[in-house]
C-alpha cells in the first residue's frame, strides 16, 4: 500500500503566468476597431443633426451639443488604442490564456481540458486585412467562453486545429473507459425487468 503524503506546496515553485511572453493582436485590427468607430460617430453626428433639425429648443446648446458629441467621438477612440495595445494571448503546453482591459487588467486562463469547441469568426472589415477572431467554447458556459479578435486568418487556423486535435484525442481514449459501465448497468435494468415481469 503507498503511504499517503500531503505535502504543502511552495508557492514560489509555481508557475507564474504573470512570466508569459504575451502575442499582441495584429496591428491590423487596430484599423478595423476604427472603422466600427468611425461608423458609430457617422451613426451619432447624424442623430446630432436629427435632433437640432426636429427640435426647435436643441438649437440654443447647439455648442455645447457640438462639444459634448466630438468629446465622445475622441473619448471612443482613445480609449479603443489603450485598450487595443493591452490585449495579448498566449499558448502554452496545457492552456490559452489572453488578457485584455484599459483601467484595469483581465487575464483569462482557459486550460485545454475545459475547451468544448473551437471556430473561427471573420467580420466583414477583418476579412479586408485577412483576419479572423478565435473562438473557444467551453464547458462552464457562455460566461467562461473565450473570444480572440485581431489574429491572423493563418495563424487562428493553426491554433484552431491545434486545440480540436487535443479534444479529438481526449474524446477517443474516454469511450474505451465508459463501454463496460452501461453494459453493467443494461444487465441490472433487464434483470430487474424479468423479475418485474414474472411477479
């Protein structure tokens, strides 16, 4: 019988994620983020105009309305360069792990065995740089799903095949280990059934 030990682990032996060398998005995607915001500040001049041509008492604060709206336009698109130059992914030998954030900084670690599916998703504006986003589901849900915009289309098919050859393999050694529990089971159910019948 093996002695049974539980030994406190030193936690400056881990592994720290913290020493990762994270990828950054192609730069590319940066012009497709500004696309979409260029759209939406063509979508909000145009509700600005709206708004000075329908109502009467909006064209006393047209400056401040004029104001307020290219602050929001600027705000949206400084924001969007922080936040672009942040987000990072990283593979490694058991898991994916990709960070984000403007404020304050998200890591996500999903490792391999939680992975479900994996697809690819390509935009209309990411199509035009040959981009795609990487999308990982997993088994904890929508909350836990992992989506990664701005990879080369070449490269998310490499990671993509990558990750499914890992869930292909593990959904071959399983069944090996699960054929003879419902053959145990189908016994008992017919037995019980055969007796059932002949009361």
């Amino acid at each position: 019988m093996e002695n049974f030990t539980n030994k406190q682990i030193n936690f400056e032996d881990l592994p720290k994620w913290e020493e990762v060398v994270f990828t950054p998005l192609h730069k590319d995607y940066l012009n497709v983020v500004y696309i979409g915001n260029a759209i939406f500040s063509v979508i909000l001049t145009l509700g600005f105009f709206a708004l000075l041509l329908f109502n009467d008492d909006s064209r006393d604060y047209i400056l401040p309305l004029a104001a307020a709206k290219i602050l929001v336009i600027g705000l949206l698109f400084w924001l969007t360069t922080i936040a672009f130059k942040k987000k990072g992914y990283a593979v490694r030998e058991r898991d994916v792990i990709f960070r984000k954030g403007i404020l304050a900084t998200t890591t996500t670690i999903i490792p391999f065995n939680r992975i479900q599916h994996v697809a690819l998703h390509e935009g209309v504006f990411s199509r035009m740089y040959d981009l795609s986003e990487l999308q990982i589901y997993t088994a904890g849900g929508s909350s836990s799903d992992l989506h990664i915009s701005g990879l080369p289309k070449q490269q998310a098919e490499s990671i993509k095949t990558y990750l499914l050859g890992l869930i292909e393999n593990e959904e071959v050694e399983t069944p090996d280990e699960e054929v003879q529990l419902p053959e145990t089971t189908l016994e008992s159910d017919d037995s019980k059934t055969t007796d059932e019948s002949n009361l």
